[in-house]
C-alpha cells in the first residue's frame, strides 16, 4: 500500500507496479487521518517517506512545508501507536543545521540560525517530528529513524528540487551553464539511492534499531564545485561553469550549510551499513537514466 499526494512526486515514478497485484496506490495526504487510517488497515510496518522538501520550495512557502512534515507525521505516528504498526521514519541531514562538529554524529549538537530565515523551518520541522517518534517510542511505538544525506539516483525530478546532482546533469546535458552557488566549496555527502534503501530497510528490520536514530550517507566529502567538474566530465558536455549568488535564487536572508558530512559508525555497528556505490558510479548510472529520459 503506498499513500501519495503527488504534489511533488510524479506517477511515471511508479506506475511500473501498477499491473502488481500487491501494489496498491492510494492518492492523497498524510494529513487526512481518515486517509491514513485506511492505508494503514492490516499493515505490520509503515515507511514513512512522506514530506514537503526542496530548499526553494521550504523557502518559497514555509507554511505548507511546516504543516506538511509536523502535521502529516504526527497523523502518521498517531495511527501507527493506535494500531501497535512499526513505523521508519525518513529525517534528513538538515537536522543538524550549522553544526561545526563534522561529520555530525547523531547525538551531536544542532546549531541553527534565526526564525526569521525560513530555511531553517524544514530543519525544525523535522526536529519536531523526531521528537515525536522518540516520544511515541517511549510510550512503546516501535520506531526507528534515519537522516538522509543527499540521496541521488534515477527517478530524480529533473527539475531537482533540492537536488544539486539533478540540477547539474540537466543543465550540462542541455549545454547551459552549470550554476554553482557562491565559490562552490561547500560540501556534501552524495548517497546513492541503492544505498539508501539499504540502509533504510536495515534501520527498519534489525530489532536493535527501535528508538534510534541513524545517519544513512557516504562518508565521502565532496565540494558542490567538485560536483560540478565531476558531472560536466562525465557528461561530456562544453558548458562553462558559472558562479551565483544565493540571493539571486533564493532571495535575500538565505543561509547555507558549509559542510554537511555524517559520521557514519553507528550505523556500520549496529544495522551492518556501510555506503558501497562510489559518486562517480553513481553518477554514471543517473546522468544515463537522464539522458534516456531526454530521449523519450
């Protein structure tokens, strides 16, 4: 059973299960609880997937993306403790926000900047949400949490919202200018999807997991400048590399992450996780699902 409102996936990304007769796909959202009470009906285990991400459109429009992630998770959590159904839930490496201790640990200190920033609205959220499965999980919700760091691969919206890896490969693919924020050196970890599925799966089945929070991620750091280099030769494209300001995209009063890079021990020791697909792999299988999708 898969619950979705599409407001920003799409159904080309699963309409390849719709002839399964174990798929079952139901339109709508996490915030009606009549709609989650009947997705949930006869399930063991919930993936808790579901959120409104994207910088540009968190920033855009913090009031749907607030009440999105806290209201929707908190319907999900509600139903889920009622019916005694595990839940993973799906957090995110913005969680740790300005933090200077790289790589974040999970019991490391959030550092954010002020309300009146609305970038930082998506980390509260879902701090908030976190703070509700840990909640629950005392009252005895079996839960486990992962943050994701970057999460990249085929399906992803070419439009990237919020993806770094989409938004360069659609752009050298097409011969514009790959647009690098400011002087690019700030860093990331890019996990490929195959590994986040892993680790999800294993946060979600290895009973040790309940009432724990884990980084799934690479461990590798990498420069978004880098990035850019790396997917321009890859792709083999003559775009020229160009620097933006922030505010010319997201408007003024932005802040960004400097280095966003997870320490990836807890999870290698207790879910038997470790990141295995290099960026540049990775890289090659999702620049050659992009260029079949521009061919279609």
């Amino acid at each position: 059973m898969v619950l979705d409102d599409f407001s920003l996936g799409k159904m080309e990304n699963v309409e390849h299960n719709l002839s399964n007769p174990s798929f079952h796909l139901v339109e709508g959202s996490i915030t009606d609880p009549a709609t989650v009470a009947r997705v949930m009906e006869g399930c063991e285990l919930i993936y808790h997937l579901a959120a409104r991400v994207g910088i540009k459109y968190i920033v855009d429009n913090p009031l749907r993306g607030i009440l999105t992630n806290v209201v929707g998770t908190e319907t999900v959590l509600k139903e889920a403790y009622r019916r005694g159904t595990k839940v993973l839930f799906a957090s995110t490496s913005e969680i740790y926000g300005k933090g200077q201790a790289v790589p974040f640990r999970e019991d490391g200190d959030r550092v954010l900047g002020p309300t009146t920033v609305h970038r930082w609205s998506y980390s509260s959220a879902k701090a908030i949400d976190e703070h509700l499965a840990l909640a629950y999980s005392r009252e005895g919700l079996r839960v486990a949490i992962v943050r994701y760091f970057n999460s990249y691969g085929p399906r992803l919206d070419p439009i990237g919202y919020g993806s770094v890896v989409a938004k360069f490969i659609t752009q050298a693919l097409a011969g514009q200018p790959i647009t690098v924020h400011e002087d690019g050196k700030q860093s990331r970890s890019f996990t490929f999807v195959d590994d986040t599925i892993e680790g999800t799966i294993l946060a979600a089945t290895t009973p040790g997991a309940e009432g724990q929070v884990f980084n799934v991620g690479n461990g590798r750091e990498v420069t978004v400048l880098e990035l850019a280099q790396m997917v321009k030769t890859l792709t083999g494209s003559s775009s020229r590399i160009d620097h933006i300001r922030y505010s010319d995209f997201f408007g003024p009063n932005f802040e960004d992450i400097p280095r966003r890079v997870p320490d990836v021990e807890k999870a290698r020791r207790v879910l038997g996780f470790e990141a295995g697909v290099p960026l540049e792999e990775g890289l090659k299988i999702t620049i050659a699902w992009m260029r079949r999708k521009q061919d279609d």
